[in-house]
C-alpha cells in the first residue's frame, strides 16, 4: 500500500474521537460549546454543616420528624455522604413524608454520585412513576444508562423526554449522537438538524451533523456546517480540526494547516488529534522531519495514542526507517488499530 494512502486513511479516522454527547461528564469539560446538562446535583442547602447540626438537635428530641430526616439527608449528599444520607431518604419515605417524588428522585442523585446507577436508575423510575414528565429524573435515568452504555434504554428514555420536552435542543443532540454511534446516519442528521431548528446557534450540533454530511460523502454541506460552528464558537477546537480535515481531503494543505494550527492554539491542553493531522498536513508537502517533530511531540505528551504510531510508522517508512516504521506499526496494532498488522507485513521482513 502506498503510504501517502494510509497517510489520507487515517487522517479521516481522527474525526471519530470528536464525536460527543452533552451529558457526557468529560466532554462537557472540555467542549467550548456553552450548552452543558446540570449532572451534578447541588441541594438547595446554603450551609450543610449547620443544618446537620439543627436537624440533629430537632431528630434528638422528635425522631419521627420526616422532614429533619429529609433535610438532613440533603446536608449529607451536599458533603458527600452519600450511604448515609440514603438511610435518611429511607427514613422520611418509611415516615409517610408527603414529597415522595422529590425524595426518590434525590435519593437518585445520591445513588448517581457514587456510580451506582443501577440503584439510581430505580429511584428515578420511582419519582417517574408518580410524576411521569419528571425532566430531571428522565434526564439523569438516560444519563445513568449512558454510563452503563446501555443504548437502547437510554434510546428509550431521550424518546420519552422528545416527547415531554419536544423543544430541548439538547434532546436532539444527544439522540443524533446515538443515531450515530448506531450507524443510522440519515436519522442522526435529522436529528442534529431539529436541534438546530430549535437553537441555531448550536455549534455542536452543526459540528457533528458536519460529521455526519462527511460521512454520507457530501463534502460541501459538512464544510459548511464546520465553517457555521466555528462562526458561533471561535474556539470550537473540534470544528477547526474536522474542517481542516475536508481541506486535507481536497489537498488544499495551506488551509489544512492553517485549521490545525488554530485548533492547537485554541485548546488549552495540547490537542493530540490536531498535531497528528498537522504531522501529516507536513508529511504530505514534503516536510518530512517536521512531520516527525511534530508527531514525536504528540507521543511524548500521549504515549496510549494509536493513531499516532500509524503517523509515525509511514513518516518513518518515507525516511526509508523500516525497523523503527515496523516497531510503530506493530505498537499501534497492541493498542487497537489491526491495520498496522497489515501495514507492517507489507514492509517488514
């Protein structure tokens, strides 16, 4: 195989590591999007430490006081005694407390916090079953399947909430990125593009239905949508990353590199997949050594990073390195990518 090919396969590869959901904890952090779901429950407790200590002066003398137990519980969840805090849950419910749902759907957030989503899961069908357009039970029960990566039930439940709230943008996002994931592109763009009906300015959704135009190889609309989200988020590091890919595709290399550079500038950690694309942007001109700086630098800061070994390996294969391009094949075949088996059959003896 030729190696400015494998170069051009894998540089369209690194677009899969930018594909997220909102309610994703890591990709929230580092999205610059401003659309984010609220996934860590914060009672409405302005000092926890003084209210446990009220509620246990008024649970001394009235030990059937629900609502001490129910307040005392907040406290506890607020300082992160989640276990504890569920048995004051417990208490308020087995007391006959009369805001039940809101005490199955908090006692789910305290499940939720300690990654038990099983348990989670449960108090929030409980708080469902009385309340049935309960949004931030439905919200965390999808999330919860989402950390089980059970997608057909968290499928499910986004169906439930398109129902209940029919005008979240974020809603529809979250069900593209799972039509995705799934392979039903024409569904995933549908859903990016009701997204975007609802809130134009969302420059995720326009990210990620480029994605998907890409892969329905229609170029033009997916440079379009990339160039629309990095328009409303000039520091949408992904948007410049996965354009500059469309103008690698075209061997349009000035634009390319140009994309990569901003995105590596805009990112406040060293972003791996630009650098990568950047490495070969370099290798494809002719800056053979360059691209060898560069793609060493990414392995230096991300030595797990597959797809940079690939890099590496045909760089090093162009510096006529054939021992050093097959030990970077192989390595990129340890951690996941098979083709570098293929790659390095081809060359190594």
């Amino acid at each position: 195989m030729n190696s400015n090919n494998r170069s051009l396969l894998f540089q369209l590869f690194c677009s899969l590591f930018l594909f997220v959901f909102l309610f994703d904890v890591k990709a929230q952090k580092e999205s610059s999007n401003s659309y984010a779901l609220e996934l860590i429950h914060q009672p409405e407790i302005e000092d926890p430490k003084n209210t446990l200590y009220e509620c246990n002066l008024i649970l001394k003398n009235d030990k059937s006081n629900y609502e001490a137990y129910f307040n005392r519980a907040l406290a506890k969840t607020s300082l992160g005694a989640f276990k504890s805090a569920q048995l004051d849950f417990s208490k308020a419910l087995n007391l006959n407390h009369p805001r039940k749902v809101d005490i199955y759907y908090r006692r789910g957030i305290s499940y939720f916090l300690e990654n038990d989503y099983l348990n989670a899961i449960s108090d929030f069908d409980s708080a469902i079953q009385i309340e049935p357009n309960h949004v931030k039970a439905l919200w965390k029960k999808a999330q919860a399947y989402f950390h089980l990566d059970s997608r057909v039930l968290m499928m499910e439940t986004l169906d439930q909430l398109s129902i209940v709230q029919p005008d979240n943008p974020i809603t529809w996002h979250d069900m593209g990125t799972l039509y995705y994931k799934n392979k039903n592109f024409d569904k995933a763009k549908d859903c990016f593009t009701k997204a975007l009906i609802i809130d134009p300015k969302m420059s995720v959704s326009y990210n990620h239905r480029g994605i998907v135009y890409n892969k329905l190889h229609d170029a033009a609309k997916a440079f379009d949508d990339f160039n629309r989200a990095i328009f409303y988020d000039s520091c949408f590091v992904e948007a410049y990353n996965n354009r500059g890919l469309i103008y690698l595709e075209f061997e349009d290399y000035f634009e390319a590199e140009n994309d990569f550079l901003m995105a590596i500038k805009k990112d406040n950690h060293l972003n791996k997949e630009a650098l990568n694309n950047l490495a070969i942007t370099k290798y494809l001109t002719g800056r053979i050594k360059e691209g060898l700086d560069d793609i060493n630098e990414v392995l230096n800061h991300y030595p797990f990073f597959a797809t940079a070994y690939i890099t590496r390996g045909n760089i090093k294969e162009r510096l006529h390195d054939d021992a050093g391009a097959c030990s970077d094949w192989h390595k990129a075949a340890e951690l996941g990518i098979l083709s570098g088996l293929t790659y390095a059959q081809e060359t190594c003896h």
